[in-house]
C-alpha cells in the first residue's frame, strides 16, 4: 500500500512539472510600421534561457506561466513580457531614436568685426533676396530674383537622413547575418550538432560592424571562434535555444 501511494504521488510530481513547463512562442514586430524583427535577444529571465528571433522574427523560449520574458537589441528600446498563458502571442518594439537636447536661447548680438565693417547683405538673415546695386531713384535696389539661403541650417536634417539611411542598411545586413547563421548552414563548417551548435551560434554570431568589415571571411571567423568555444568551461557555453 505505501508503494502504491508513493507511485501515485511521483506520477503526480511529474504531471505537475509537465504542465508547468512549457515553450513560448511568438512574432516581434515593429510598433510603428508592424515590420517583423530579426535578430532580437529574447532572453526568460526566470530559467536563463536565452533565443533570438529569426528571419521572420519569430522565437520559441521555454518558459512558464510567471516567468518574465525580455526583448533586447542594440536599435530597440528594451521590452518586458509577463507570462500568463503559453498561447502564441505578438509583441511590438520600439526603435531607439537619437534625441537632441533642447539649446535655449536668451539673447543674440551679433557683433561687428575689429574693423568696423558689417556685410550690408548678410547680418544674421537665414535667407535673403538678390537685389541690383542701389541708385538715386532705388536706394534700396531692385529685386533681380533668386534667393540667397543659409544652407548650414539644413545640415541637421542631412544628419537625420544619413542615419535613417544607416539604420535601414544595418536591418538589412542582420537579415542577412540571420540567413547565414543557421543551424544547418553552421554545422557544415564546425563539428558541432544539437545544443552545442545552438550556443555556439548565439556566441559567436557577428555584430554588424564585425560582419562587414573588409577582412571578414566566414571560414576564417568561424574556424577562430570554434578555437575559442573550445577554450571556454563548460559554464560558460551554456548561451540558451536556438530557433529552428
């Protein structure tokens, strides 16, 4: 009779454990323009376990109903997530945007140069309008058409642009660092297979910067980075699931 309850009471252990652990699925995307997300760090800060999202930005993490999920990347605003239920869920992150800090302006003089001559055209105007040389009926002078600008003011939305533009060529270059680092691609250049190929990929996965530069050669970088797996306790190659 006691083994009979200690049966039934180890059968219990056990479907308790099972219906608690579970694996959380999802899609990121982008809050404002509802793109999905490549190469995010989704990380259960519960169990340790750490995945990052694929080409699709989808991702797959065991977790548990009350384990807290986070969602980091170098270009996005860090996001958290309470588990509640293992249903599929959706989940929108914000881009980080450069802000400038506010310059207040309490008073302007504009000052004449040592030798006592100010330009009779430009004194602190941002634009002003082409003119012919005054004359006795025109003191002022005749409008000749055209403007002149200031262009310097416009440098900060060339600064805007440019970074926009550097922002969109980095998604598109993680996009292609998640094409290439994959499990089936990785296994054909290192002797690894299962969890062992799944960390060794979310170490040594390359940063942008890293992965364009002029001498990178994928051989080479993963024969390098496979020398320092190796070289590195066991401790310390625990990095979390890879997607497949």
């Amino acid at each position: 009779m006691p083994r009979q309850f200690l049966l039934i009471l180890i059968a219990c252990l056990v479907s308790a454990l099972a219906y608690g652990q579970g694996v959380q699925k999802g899609v990121v995307y982008e809050i404002k323009s509802h793109t999905v997300v490549a190469g995010l760090r989704v990380e259960n800060s519960t169990n340790g376990k750490v995945t990052a999202t694929d080409k699709a930005g989808k991702f797959s993490i065991p977790a548990k109903p009350g384990d807290l999920l986070l969602f980091k990347s170098s270009f996005y605003l860090t996001d958290s997530v309470l588990v509640t239920d293992l249903r599929e869920r959706q989940v929108f992150v914000t881009a980080k945007q450069t802000e400038l800090k506010e310059v207040k302006v309490t008073n302007v003089e504009i000052k004449k140069p040592a030798s006592g001559y100010v330009d009779p055209e430009f004194h602190g105007q941002t634009m002003i309008y082409q003119r012919n040389a005054p004359s006795a009926a025109n003191p002022k002078g005749d409008p000749k058409g055209g403007v002149i600008l200031r262009l310097h003011y416009w440098n900060k939305d060339e600064k805007d642009k440019k970074k926009q533009a550097e922002f969109l060529e980095n998604e598109q270059t993680r996009d292609e660092i998640a094409k290439v680092f994959t499990a089936d691609n990785i296994a054909k250049y290192v002797p690894l297979k299962g969890p062992e190929l799944d960390n060794f990929i979310l170490l040594y996965i390359p940063s942008v910067k890293v992965y364009t530069a002029g001498e990178f050669n994928l051989t080479n970088y993963l024969s390098a980075s496979y020398k320092s797996y190796l070289a590195l306790p066991p401790d310390k190659r625990n990095a979390g699931q890879l997607i497949k």
